[in-house]
C-alpha cells in the first residue's frame, strides 16, 4: 500500500494533471512503446510503467528489449510490462492496444536538421504504422519520430491507403516545446512553472515552432521589451539544437522528451477514459489553410473531440506565423509523396 501511494506521489509529481488521471486508473489500457531500447524509448517505458492507467505494456524494439522489459517488469506498479524483440514479434506487441507511442528512428547530430533524418526515419515510421493499422487499427497513435512535420503525414496517407485512417487518433507529439517554451517563460519571469501555460502552435521545427507567449499565463506584462520576446521565442524554437550540441554527436533530448511523451501520453489515456484533457499537438486540422497544424487540442474518449482555433495573435506571432507556413507545407508534401511513392 505505502509503495503505491509513494509511486502515485511519484507520478503526481511528473503530470500536469495529476488529480483528474488518478481517479480513472480502473479501465485496461494497453500501451505500445515502439522504439522502447533507445534514448527516449528506455526512459519513457519507465514513466508508462508507472502510470497507473496503464494496464499492459509492450516494449517493442528491434534489438534490446527483452532486457528493458524485464528490468521494468520488476516495478511495483499495475502495468504488465513486457518486450518484444524483432519484426517477428510486433503483431503481438501490437495487439489490443489502446495507445501506442512512436519514438523509433534515427535521431540528429550537430549540424543536421530533423529534415536530414527523414531518409531513415521515413520509412521506420511508414513501416510500424502500417503495423499498427493492421493489428491494432483503433489505437491512438503519438507520433515522436522526426521531422514530425512529414512523419505525421506519412502515417496519414500510410493509414489512408490502408482504409483505416481515423483522423481523431493521429497526433504528432509537440509536447516538448510546450514544455521548453514555459521553462523558459517561468525562468525568465521569475515564475513558478507548474503555473505556467504557453501554447505552441504550428509544427515541431526551426521557424515551425511558434511559440504563443502572447497567450501565455499568467499574462506577460505589457512593458515586456520585443527582444526579450525574440529571445524566448527563439530559444524555444531552438530548444532541440541546444540538447543536440550539447550532447555532442551522442543524440538529441531524450530525457526531456520522455517527460513530455509520458505527460500527453497520460493527457491520451485521461481522454480515453472520460476525463478533461486538452494539450497542443500536431494533427489534421481545419485551423489554417495548411492539412495539418499543432494547437490546442481537446481530448476524449476517441483521441482529437475538438480542435482549437490557434487565438489572438500580436503583430510578432502573425509574422512569424505567415513565415512557417511555405515551409511547413513542404514538409507536408514531402511526406504525402514519400508514401505515394513507396
Ligand atoms: N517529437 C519530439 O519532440 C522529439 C524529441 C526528441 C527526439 N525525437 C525523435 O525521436 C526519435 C528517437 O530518438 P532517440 O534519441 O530515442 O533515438 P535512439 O537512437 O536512442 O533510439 C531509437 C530507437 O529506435 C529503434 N528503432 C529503429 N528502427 C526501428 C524499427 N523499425 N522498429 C522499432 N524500433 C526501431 C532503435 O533500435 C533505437 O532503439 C528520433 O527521430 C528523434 O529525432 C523527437
Ligand atoms: O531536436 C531534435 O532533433 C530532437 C527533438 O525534435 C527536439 O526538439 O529535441
């Protein structure tokens, strides 16, 4: 009993919205992780296995994951935690699940953009979502494999070309700039961040990441100068290349990145299970002229209810927002002719 109370004071202290989650721990909900061996996949399983609303784990990697599984399995949670291990094992993985997290693929060195990852990752993504339509075709998919921007979308038209695309369970996680942007806005402010909220808008790149400090709460003051604004929004869009060179050639954020899957993650399963649950993330969305845009999103019980218009903007965000969109739209094609093409 104390080892569950002091796990589910564990996890409060790593979600948002610890209250609401707790009280809907009782639905079975199996949970994929794709990808779980590596830098993200690893740390991730960890924080999924102590989600209460989890109640069957896969782990599943190419290599790696039979020693993942059983050193997770031993946690005193109520998730069943298991690996699978190699092609041959993803249908069982797969099977029954609720919700399955997508952070297979390559990740950036310095000097490299998430564009440079897409010869790789393209096809990884292609590949295990095809999975997904085929063994677990209701699931909910977080997608975390860049350039999200195009991996998203060839998980649309993948899904598409299957004929069980369901654009409500399709979402491209944009957590992490959420979580850098009211960082660095509490920071900068002297603020307490667990009551902080910065929306981010747009895609999950360079001049994508839009940043909405002007929505941001509590309120920025008036007397804020512009270049402070430039700098936190340029930090946050930046906030990836930071953690790819200081790491030096040994990957990009994964620690961070695990925190932020595991919270929208749970904002999913809260959702799912009739609870309140609203997060920015990428997905198809009517809100521009462009096919698919991260704001605020409300979840429910299956995946995207409502999706919601991206708000007043200042004379800064609007420029920066007609600036994203030629590149995000590219980014869009590229990934609707890799899968037309492949
Ligand atoms: N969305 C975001 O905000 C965000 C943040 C950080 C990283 N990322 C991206 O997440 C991805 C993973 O990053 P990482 O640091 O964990 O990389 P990593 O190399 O440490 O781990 C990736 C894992 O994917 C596995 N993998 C490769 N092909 C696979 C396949 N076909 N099936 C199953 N597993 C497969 C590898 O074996 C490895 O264990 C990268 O593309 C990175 O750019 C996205
Ligand atoms: O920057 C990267 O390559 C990884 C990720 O997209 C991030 O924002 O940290």
């Amino acid at each position: 009993m104390r080892s569950a109370r002091v796990l589910a004071q564990t996890w409060k202290a790593v979600s948002e919205s610890a209250a609401e989650f707790s009280t809907r721990a009782g639905k079975e909900r199996k949970v994929a992780v794709l990808g779980a061996a590596g830098g993200i996949g690893q740390p991730l399983s960890l924080l999924m296995k102590m989600n209460p609303q989890v109640s069957q784990l896969s782990l599943y990697d190419v290599a790696g994951t039979r020693g993942v599984g059983a050193d997770v399995s031993h946690i005193n949670s109520r998730a069943q935690a298991k690996g699978f291990e190699g092609p041959d094992q993803l249908a069982d993985a797969l099977k029954g699940c609720d919700l399955v997290i997508i952070p297979a693929g390559v990740p950036r060195k310095p000097g490299m953009t998430r564009d440079d990852l897409f010869k790789i990752n393209a096809g990884i993504v292609k590949g295990l979502v095809e999975a997904c339509g085929k063994h677990c075709p209701g699931a909910i998919l977080n997608i975390i494999s860049n350039p999200v921007n195009s991996t998203v979308p060839i998980a649309a038209e993948a899904l598409r070309k299957m004929g069980v695309y369901d654009k409500r369970k399709l979402m491209g996680v944009t957590t992490l700039d959420v979580v850098r942007a009211k960082t660095f806005y509490a920071e900068k402010l002297g603020l307490d961040v667990s009551q902080v909220d910065v929306p981010v808008v747009g895609g999950h790149a360079g001049i994508t990441i839009l940043p909405l400090f002007s929505q941001a709460t509590p309120t920025m003051p008036s007397s804020t100068p512009a270049d402070v604004i430039d700098a936190l929004t340029k930090r946050t869009q930046d906030g990836g290349t930071e953690v790819v060179e200081a790491k030096a050639g040994k990957g990009s954020a994964t620690l961070s990145m695990a925190y932020a899957a595991a919270l929208f993650a749970d904002a999913c399963l809260r959702g799912m299970n009739g609870a309140t649950a609203t997060e920015c993330t990428y997905v198809e969305s009517e809100v521009t002229d462009l096919p698919f845009f991260a704001t605020k999103v409300k979840l429910g019980t299956e995946g995207v209810e409502t999706i919601h218009p991206i708000g007043s903007m200042s004379d800064y965000e609007k420029e920066a927002f007609a600036a994203m969109k030629p590149e995000l739209a590219a980014s869009i094609e590229k990934g609707f002719k890799f899968v037309r093409e492949n």
